[in-house]
C-alpha cells in the first residue's frame, strides 16, 4: 500500500526536522538485501529484521523510516542511518 501524497506533503523527519521522500526503488532493493544479511540496525541498535515494503528517506538523505501498511514510523529509535546501511 503507497503512502498517502497529502501526508507525505506534510511529513518531516522528527529529529532533523527535514522533509522526507520515497525511497527509490532501487535504494528499496539495497536495503532489504542488507537487512537479509542482518547487516542494517535502528538507531537504537536493534537488527531491523523485516524487510521494508517502502520507505521514507530524509531530505539530507541521513535517516530512512520505514512505511509498514501505508503508514509511516516516525519514531527517532525507529530511523534507519542511511550511512550505516551503506547504500549507495
């Protein structure tokens, strides 16, 4: 389920208060192949365990958030640094 374009319109990242963006397709595949591997953890240091069916990436393109059922978990613990998951 894609996330709403109203809300994403108004979304922010709640720590650096950046707008976010859809994660391309791309980045997506990177990150899950990443995840598979058990290489990507939360900002709070936890294994981020299931793969992300979309997500949302900050402006400054630092912090990833998953979108799990169209709805998007903005939590600070919850961000994915796009650094450590080393996407490129």
């Amino acid at each position: 389920m894609a996330i709403d374009r109203k809300l994403l319109d108004i979304l922010c990242c709640p720590v650096t208060k950046q707008p976010v963006h859809v994660l391309g397709r791309r980045e997506l595949k990177a990150l899950n192949e990443r995840i598979a591997a058990g290489d990507v953890y939360y900002q709070d240091e936890t294994p981020v365990e299931t793969p992300l069916e979309e997500g949302l990436i900050t402006a400054n393109e630092e912090r990833i958030y998953r979108v799990d059922d169209g709805i998007p978990v903005m939590l600070e613990e919850r961000a994915i640094n796009r650094r450590a998951a080393d996407l490129k």
